[in-house]
C-alpha cells in the first residue's frame, strides 16, 4: 500500500540543524544552559585536580585524562538526571543538550562508562565526592536555586522469565499443591 501524499516529506539534512535545535532548546528554556549561565564549575577544578590528576607520572606518554571539571558535569548529570554508567553514555551520545552543557562536539569525546565509574570512585574513596556535591548544593541554595535529584529514571530492559506451567500445573499452586 502507498502513501498518500498528504504527509509531509521527510527533510533532508540542513548544514545548521545542531544551531536550530541548540536555539529551540534554548527557546524552550533549557535548564542546563541556564545552569551553566548560573554556575563556574571551574570552582571545583582544584579539589577535582587534587584527587584525580595523577601526579607521578613520569612521562606524558599515553593518551591524556579527560578534564575533571568535565567529568564533575558528567557526574553532575549522571545525578541529577539519576543515570547509571551506562546511561550517561548513552544520554550524552544521544541528547543534544547534554553535549551543550559540557561541551562536547563529537562522539570520541564522550566518557565510556567504565571512566566514568573509575572518576566517582576515586572521588569518593576519601570523601571528595559527598564534599563537592554539598559544596553544590550551598552553592546554588545562596543563589536561591535548588537541586532535585533524579528527574529521569535509568531504564533498563530485562527479559522477565516465561513462565512454562500448565493450566492444571496452576490449578495445583493456587490450591497449595506444590507437585
């Protein structure tokens, strides 16, 4: 069966789509432009720097860390949004906005999971994690702001078992009838 001719056509792609949506979100009132309007994450670099940048290394060999700052917005995110390791990923790869806040342009730039994973535990190994978070939320309470957690919830699909019993075989469950 054919289309009818009704619909609108599918758009081809526009060498300005990330500006127009950039520009739409913003019009929509993305709160995490207003967000990084509000607030210099780059307070939170020397504590970040003092747990996470590796101090003996003795050459620059290898691929560099990813910035803490950066990584303190994906953890940010990842909270605020209430994401698993995966899910932040995957969120950031995906939502526009995310990309925006944290100001990444390409998917090679995106923390995979297990950095992810590694950076909160370093940080909450000695506590930093639980400081930096309430040093936040003062932050913005002075601002007159607050910080709801989990807004979206992580969903994973699992396959729930079949069940393989037979009418007669339910029949003798619900009676107490084990066999």
């Amino acid at each position: 069966m054919q289309k009818s001719t009704i619909y609108r056509k599918p758009m081809g792609e526009n060498l300005f789509e990330e500006e127009f949506t950039i520009e739409a979100l913003s019009q929509m009132g993305n709160p995490l432009e207003r967000l990084a309007a509000l607030v210099d994450f780059e307070m939170f670099r020397p504590a970040l720097e003092e747990v996470l940048v590796k101090k003996d290394c003795k050459t620059p060999a290898g691929r560099p860390q990813i910035d803490v700052v950066l990584m303190f917005k994906v953890i940010f995110l990842q909270r605020y949004y209430g994401l698993g390791d995966h899910q932040i990923q995957y969120q950031i790869i995906d939502r526009t906005s995310f990309r925006q806040f944290l100001g990444i342009h390409t998917v090679a730039e995106v923390p995979d999971e297990k950095t992810v994973w590694a950076c909160k535990n370093r940080l909450a190994e000695d506590g930093t994690f639980d400081r930096l978070f309430d040093e936040f939320r003062t932050f913005l309470d002075n601002k007159g702001l607050s910080f709801n957690e989990g807004k979206i919830i992580d969903a994973t699909f699992v396959e729930a078992p079949k069940q393989r019993n037979t009418k007669e075989e339910n029949k003798q469950i619900k009676a107490g009838n084990d066999k």
